[in-house]
C-alpha cells in the first residue's frame, strides 16, 4: 500500500485543476504581454483568474499580484515594506518559514533593520501581550507573524494581531501558505492586514505559482525588476498555466470547504486516537492536537526515544508510508528543525509529521499507525 500523508510539503494535482489547465498548456502558448489575439486571448485568461481569486477572498482584483510561489511572495512583501514603506523595525517569531526568517536576517545582517522575537507561550502560540508591548515602544515596524505553522499547525488569530497591529500603527503581513483555500478568508472585514502570500501548490495546485495580497492602501514598487507584467509591479513573462491551475483550485477548493474541512478534521482526530491506542507514551507537539487552535491538516507527532529514531521515516517510506519529520536543532546546527528547537521540544523525542488532504482515507490512517506501531513495538 502506498499512501501519501506530507501534505504540507505539497498536495496531488487535483484531477479538475489538471483538466482546466489542459487546454492552455496545448494551445494557449502566447505571450501575454503580445497585443496581438494570440497574446489577447492568454492576457484575458490572467485577468479572469485575478478577479477570480478576488472574488474568492473578497478584496479587489488590483490587490491581487501573481508570483512564482509563496517564497517570492514573502520576500516581495518584507523587502518592498523596508525599501519603500519606511520600515525600520521587523517583529516576527523564531518559528517562521525560512522564505521569511532567512530574508529577516539577511535585512538585519545588511543593518537595514531592527530585529525582535515575540515570546512564544508554551504551546507554542505567539505570545499577543509581548507583541503589544514590544509594538508600543517601536519606530515604524512590519509585523511578519505565519497564520498557520508548516511544521505544527499552530493557528494565529489573524483578527486580533490585525487589531493590535493597526492600534501600534504597524503594517502586517502574514505567511498564508498553509490556511489559503483551506479557511474562507473575507479582506473586507480583515482589512488591516497589509500582505498575505499564497502558495497554489498547497492545495491541490501546481508547482511554481501563487500571489501576494497587497492591501490597496499599501504602495511598493516591484521587488523583479523587468517588464510591465502584472501591472509594472512583478516583472517576468507569466506563468499562465499556473495562474488559470491556482484559480480552477481555489474553486474546487472553496467549493465544498465545509465538508473537505470535516473529512480532514476527522481524520486527523481518528489518528490521535489510533495512535494513543497503539504506542504508549506518544504526545503531540505545540497544540497540535488542540483542534480549535491548530491547522486542521497537521499532525505533529512526538515519540518516544528510540534507538531507531534516525530511520524512522526511512522506515515509514519503505512501507509505503509518505511523511516528514525531524527534531530540534540545536542552535548553528544546520541540521534539525528550528521550529521544533523554538517550541522548545525535547531533544530525544523523534517528531513525525502527518498532514491531510481531501484525498486521505480511514484506511490509509489505520496502514499508517499500524506501521509506526510496528516499528515501535
Ligand atoms: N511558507 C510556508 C508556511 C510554507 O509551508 C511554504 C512551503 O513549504 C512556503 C512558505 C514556500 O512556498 P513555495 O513552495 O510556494 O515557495
């Protein structure tokens, strides 16, 4: 048996989005950027995708900006924020993505900017008092806060941070790569949110393409410098393939949210406990299997010391089973999970990470847990 549990790596091509693709990858081949109708016609197809995906998140078309991913669109909002919106500060949390720690640091290390770390609970949930607190004393700070932790699944309450942000006069962005088409999102109301970055590969759309959400109040100039594309604000001929696959996504995604949240809701939750029943002394890590404050699609599991626990995913791939995982690092080692190390996870607790899809079933849950048992007993 074969099945596949990372899907916070990346999701399967959902069979819709690869039938709505089809016909610009055969016959769509002109440039957009060409005035002729071969060019009109592609041109066409972007603009439908934008006010498309705007619709969706209930923001207009202007505020949507395609990019090959959401790597370029956090570095597009935190750089264009510190070059040209004043940004002298950056507040953000030691669990981050790399596509937004390491572009922090290297802000940091060019003496561009001012660097804090909000506290962290001890369930791994920013700590929303320290952020006030640090915010009240700042000059012109970007808060850079993910809505939903990759590695485990700990959600922001991007309401509240948005409030406390716009009391401090700070503009946010938030890395929505994992809650994106996964959670309605309505900007008319969260309208205090400056950037949001969307990655479609996330949910069940191809490789190499999403946007970054600049709130119309916002002004950057481009982070790509080139061509006209995107309205002079991302130069690079446009990956349309991508963009009409990142829309006919949300769609099939927003389509029947309810219930693809609920299938996946239980299958994380009948996983807890076909775990807690088959391996003694397994926890989960931050508030994983808190199900109202966590990502409905991650399941960070933190096992027993083992002396197998450097093959354990090893293992786990050669049964059949797909999953990722890790331990803490300690710090200047490369190897090793800061977001582990920043939750402070005990060292010789092995972390496998399970994460869900529409896709998964019961019966690929119950093949995965008997697996690890096996190799636990
Ligand atoms: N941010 C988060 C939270 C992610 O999980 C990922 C991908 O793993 C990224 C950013 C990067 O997105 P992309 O693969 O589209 O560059």
């Amino acid at each position: 048996m074969k099945v596949y549990l990372d899907n916070a790596a990346t999701t399967p091509l959902d069979p819709e989005v690869f039938e709505a693709m089809l016909p610009v990858l055969k016959d769509g081949f002109g440039n957009p950027s060409s005035t002729h109708s071969y060019g009109r016609k592609i041109k066409s197809l972007i603009e439908r995708a934008r006010k498309n995906v705007a619709k969706h998140l209930n923001c207009t078309p202007g505020e949507i900006f395609f990019t090959s991913g959401g790597t370029e669109a956090d570095n597009m909002a935190i750089q264009c924020a510190v070059r040209d919106l004043g940004v002298k500060h950056i507040i953000t949390s030691s669990i981050e993505h790399h596509a937004v720690g390491h572009t922090v640091e290297k802000l940091k290390a060019a003496g561009l900017v001012e660097l804090t770390y909000v506290h962290l609970d001890e369930d791994g949930h920013i700590d929303l008092q320290h952020l006030d607190q640090i915010l009240s004393t700042s000059s012109k700070t970007l808060v850079s806060l993910m809505h939903a932790n990759n590695e485990v699944g700990n959600l922001l309450p991007l309401e509240r941070v948005s409030e406390i942000c716009e009391k401090h006069g700070a503009l946010f962005h938030s890395d929505t790569v994992q809650t994106m088409a996964h959670y309605r999102f309505d900007l008319n109301l969260v309208d205090k949110v400056h950037f949001l970055a969307c990655s479609a590969h996330k949910f069940h759309g191809p490789k190499g393409v999403g946007f970054l959400y600049v709130n119309k109040g916002v002004q950057i100039s481009p982070l790509i410098c080139g061509g006209s594309q995107e309205r002079n604000m991302r130069a690079g001929t446009e990956n349309v393939y991508g963009i009409v696959g990142l829309s006919k996504a949300m769609d099939v995604a927003f389509k029947d949210l309810i219930h693809h949240q609920e299938h996946v809701t239980e299958l994380k939750s009948y996983m807890i406990d076909r775990l807690n029943s088959s391996i003694e002394g397994v926890q989960y890590n931050a508030d994983c299997d808190n199900l109202a404050r966590s990502l409905y699609t991650v399941l960070s599991v933190s096992l027993p010391p083992s002396d197998i626990a450097s093959m354990l995913l090893f293992n786990m791939d050669i049964m059949g089973v797909a999953c990722s995982g890790g331990s803490a690092c300690t710090s200047g080692a490369n190897s090793g999970s800061h977001v582990l190390a920043g939750i402070e996870a005990p060292m010789n607790r092995p972390t496998i990470r399970f994460s869900f899809s529409r896709f998964n079933t019961k019966e690929e849950i119950d093949y995965a847990v008997t697996c690890l048992a096996k190799l636990y007993a």
